[in-house]
C-alpha cells in the first residue's frame, strides 16, 4: 500500500506584504512559504512516503528570481538526496506561454537529478517507470496518470484549430484528454492502485479569493472524469481552497489547497498537505494542517453613528494581542462629512504590532437632495437651504435645531 505525499500551489515567491529580513535578505513574507515548504518536506522524509506528488505551481509567474529558484531548488534536493521519488507537475504559472520555450522547473530534466522527474504533457507512468525513480531495493505499486496545465496557444497548435472559438477550443480538448484518459485506464493494470494528478479547474470546485477563472478562460474537467472508479486517488493543483470533491465515495478528489495564505480572499481558509494509503478500491487519507501560518485579519465596518467613531474602528478590530505578527485589513465606509472626526494616528497606533496593517477608507458621498418640481434653490432662504443639508448630512434633530439657532444669529443678528 504505497504512501503519498501530495501538495500543490507553493507560489513561493508571493512577496506581496512586508518587509526583508536583514540576515537573509529575503522578504519575511517569502520565509513564511519557505517555511510551510519545509514542513511538508520534512514530514516527507521523516515519515518515509513512498511518493511526493507536487500539483503545479511552484512559483508566482513563469520567470522566477534565480534566488527563488535556488530555495525551491535546495527542498526539491532534499528529497532527491532522501531517496524519495517526487513527480513535478507543471502548472500554469509553471508554463511559458510561447511554444518550446522552458517552463520554470526544467532544470531538474535538463539535469536528470536523481528520484525527481517533471511532467510537462500529459502521460501515463507505469510501475516500471515509477521504479526508475526509486533507489535500489525499493518498489512503487502503483500507477500515474498526469495532466499538466494545457496552454491555449498548446491547445490549439496540438489540436491544428484556427477557430478563435473558446468556447469550441476547450471542449476539443476535454474530449479528447477524455478519450486519452479513458485509453490509459483500460490498459492499466486493473490489480494496481492508479492515481491521477491534474492542474486544472473540476466542475463543482469551490473556488477560493485567487479565483482568476473565467468561463471560456479555461479548461474545466468534468466531474465525471476524475471520479472514475477505476481510480484510487486524485491529486489536483490549480485550487487555492482545500476540499475533496467526492467526500465520502471512492476515489477522493482533492485539492490540498495552497501552501500559504496569498492575500485577504484565503484569510479565513486553513492550509493543509495531504498524506494518503493508496490500494485498489480503497484509499486512506489524511490532511496534514501546516502549522504557524501567518494570521491574515480582514474586518469590514459600515459605521451608522457619528458618535464615537474611531473607538467604533477599533472595536472592530480584533484585541491588540491577536493583531501581533498578523496581515490586517481595517475597511470603514462611513458619510465623507464625518471623515474629520476619524483618528487615523489612533488607529495606526492601535495596530502598531501587526506584520503590516491596511486601512481602507471608503467615505461616502451623499446623494444630491433633490426639490420639489414646483420649488428652486432661488427660491428657499438660506435657512432653509441650510436645513435640507442637515437633513441629507443625518444631523440629529436636536443638534439641527441647535445649529439653525446658531446660523440664525449669524445670517440675522439682532440689531445693537
């Protein structure tokens, strides 16, 4: 019963929050991935898997920082100096656009690096090919079916399709990666376990704050495809959002997720790795959650009631403590007339400790106060100009009547 280790979607290099620490130089924000990267190889060493299965998308686009590549590099080698096979599927932040251009994880081919082999076209890998990737003495039962990310421009150069049709470009696709996929399981061995792992989108997937996916943008399998039960294990990339898409039935169909919080859409999503038992017919899996993820903090406020207003901020804040080490987002939307009486010093200061803190203003216009049809400006006194602005500004009518009183000895005062 072989032991995989299947994650996906590291975008190792997301530095988009914080600052650099001054003894790697790295932003902190890369150390946190970094870290999560590590966990997940150690578990793999540790715990002896037979297999790590990486779903695609190892960086943030398909031109990653040589320093980047040399800390992906240096995990990817642990493994391989471990003696663990590792598959490397490519995915689309993996892939150079232009045709026969080298996508970001080339290198570990073009060096043949020892237990580790990428897989950049859809193939199916045999017990006999995945013993080459073993050490010596050591078996793998089982099979793999692998379906990296399909490039349009792929698509169409593969398929000879000229039509600008996307609509007409994917469903060429899926039948024929269907037709493929099917041609692979009637040959594979029916007595050993068979594992798919894809980088693509899965009809029914709940979609995480990443999602970039639109109709007709990009390839969506079936659901019917990777529940195939002559299946025992699907491995999907391309999903921020951890979840099994066949809960309860055989075969699990899982994204893991991504390996970090990328920004304030995933704030309230756990991240996990997955450790599974494959054999035929059955499969044991496990979700591993990684631990010391960076807290993202997002709180929304519509603020209805001048009074009081920035402790009304602040309480909509988590307690300070919580806030320490934390990505926080502080939205206030509130009437642009009450903007004066925000303390933003207070509330920076509130959040002082937090790894980085974003307030977001979204002072709101009134609506223009429209007359009667048989009434003109011309035609109201100030006062009563004056009182239709209260009135739009939601002025308490207390303090309507007190202002009025105050505007009236200032447009009329009383005569010495």
């Amino acid at each position: 019963m072989p032991k995989i280790l299947h994650f996906a979607d590291a975008h190792i290099d997301m530095a988009n929050y914080g600052r650099h620490d001054p003894e790697t130089g790295l932003p902190i924000r890369i150390m946190d991935f970094l870290a999560s990267l590590d966990e997940i190889v150690n578990t793999a060493i540790e715990e002896n898997v037979d297999l790590v299965v990486f779903a695609g998308d190892a960086y943030k686009d398909r031109n990653p920082a040589p320093t980047f590549q040399r800390e992906w590099g240096q995990r990817v080698m642990r493994l391989s100096q471990a003696g663990i096979p590792t598959l490397l599927l490519v995915g689309n932040h993996d892939i150079s656009p232009a045709l026969g251009r080298a996508h970001a994880m080339a290198e570990f081919s073009t060096l043949h690096t020892p237990h580790v082999r990428t897989l950049a076209k859809p193939m199916f890998l045999t017990p006999a090919d995945l013993r080459k990737l073993t050490p010596e003495g050591k078996e793998i039962d089982l099979q793999v079916i692998a379906i990296p990310w399909i490039s349009r421009s792929g698509m169409m150069a593969h398929l000879e399709i000229t039509t600008s049709d996307s609509k007409q470009i994917y469903e060429e696709l899926e039948k024929r990666l269907s037709n493929i996929i099917d041609k692979w399981l009637e040959k594979a061995d029916p007595g050993v376990p068979t594992l798919l792992t894809a980088h693509a989108s899965v009809q029914g997937a709940a979609y995480g704050g990443e999602r970039t996916v639109m109709l007709g943008k990009d390839l969506v399998l079936p659901g019917s495809l990777v529940r195939d039960p002559r299946l025992d294990y699907v491995a999907l990339g391309h999903i921020h959002k951890p979840q099994n898409l066949n809960e309860g039935e055989h075969p699990p169909v899982i994204y893991p997720g991504s390996i970090e919080r990328l920004d304030f859409g995933e704030a309230a999503d756990d991240k996990f790795f997955v450790l599974a038992e494959i054999s035929r017919g059955t499969t044991d899996v496990e979700w591993r959650p990684l631990q010391d993820i960076r807290p993202f903090i997002d709180r929304h406020l519509v603020i209805e009631d001048k009074e009081n207003l920035t402790d009304q901020a602040l309480n909509a804040l988590a307690p300070r403590e919580k806030l320490t080490g934390s990505i926080v987002r502080l939205v206030l939307e509130y009437p642009r007339a009450w903007e004066p009486l925000l303390d933003e010093s207070a509330i920076h200061t509130f959040a002082e400790e937090a790894f980085e803190f974003h307030l977001v203003k979204h002072p709101l216009s009134e609506a223009r106060i429209r007359l009667p049809q048989d009434q003109t400006v011309g035609s109201l006194s100030p006062l009563d100009l004056l009182t239709k602005y209260w009135q739009a500004s939601h002025t308490p009518p207390e303090e309507m009547e007190d202002l009025n009183e105050l505007a009236e000895d200032i447009i009329h005062p009383e005569e010495e």
